[in-house]
C-alpha cells in the first residue's frame, strides 16, 4: 500500500476515534450543564457544539458523495450560525445529538472506506477553500471534531 493509501485509511479510521473521544469528554455532562455552560459570553453550549459537529458531518459526508458522484462539482456553502438558530440546536437532547452524529459518521465511514483508488483522487470546488480532493475532504471531518473537541473541553472547564 503506497502511503497515500495508508494516510486516507488512518483519517477514516481516526474519524471514528474522535467521536470515542467526544463520547468520554461528554460521559458526566448533565443536560442544565449542556444547555448552559458556554463558550464566552455569546458563544455556543456543549449541546449547540455537538448538533453543529452532526449537522456538518452529514454536510461533509454529503459533499464527499458529490465528488465521488460528479465531475469537479461546485460544492455548496452553509451558514452554521443559521443552521444552529434554524435548528433550535440548544432545545435539543444531548444523548440523542450525540447519537445522531454516531450514526451519521458510520454511514460517512462507510462511503470513504468504500472508495476506489480513482474516486479518492476526484475532486471538487469548496465554497471557501477553492479546489477540494477526496483526501481533503476526509481530513476536515477530524480537523473539524479536534476543534469542536477542543471546544468542548474549554466550556466544560467553567463547572
């Protein structure tokens, strides 16, 4: 296996990592602290973090989906402060957020795992980021949990 190959099989693996992570920081959060407990004075809850990190999982996966699927599609953009007011995400359920992104991810980890060598080397256009490969694509989902983790754990110092 070239090292390419090896570098995409680790991201997929330790996409599911991260969550097992998230799950123990999560482990004795109660729902007041989830509802709460926030980053900074206008920043988001625990609970408001983790329906972000399931909502743009099911984004990421979405986008992947449309790189395997088409040529260098334009990938949509998303405004996550109007998905979290849209999504009433702090009238929400901690257990069941968390649960959803489980869920969400096993289906991610499916697609990525279920790639060829030629559709991980497709690519798309990132509303921000400009040209996005497949590889990419797998490296934001954990870059993205490590900041939300990252995130978590500094609301969580306030108890």
């Amino acid at each position: 296996m070239d090292n390419i190959a090896e570098l995409r099989k680790r991201q997929v693996n330790l996409s599911k990592k991260t969550l097992d992570i998230l799950r123990n920081v999560l482990a004795d959060v109660t729902p007041q602290q989830a509802r709460t407990l926030r980053d900074g004075a206008h920043g988001w809850t625990v609970l408001e973090v983790v329906c972000h990190l399931r909502d743009f999982n099911d984004i990421f996966h979405d986008r992947a989906k449309l790189i395997r699927d088409q040529d260098r599609p334009n990938l949509p953009a998303y405004d996550h402060e109007a998905l979290a007011v849209k999504g009433h995400y702090n009238a929400g359920d901690l257990k069941t957020a968390f649960a959803a992104l489980v869920d969400s991810r096993r289906a991610m980890i499916d697609t990525f795992k279920a790639l060829t060598p030629e559709q991980w080397e497709r690519t798309g256009i990132h509303p921000e980021r400009g040209l996005f490969t497949m590889t990419d694509a797998a490296l934001q989902v954990v870059s993205h949990d490590c900041d939300h983790t990252e995130q978590i754990t500094r609301i969580l110092l306030q108890r």
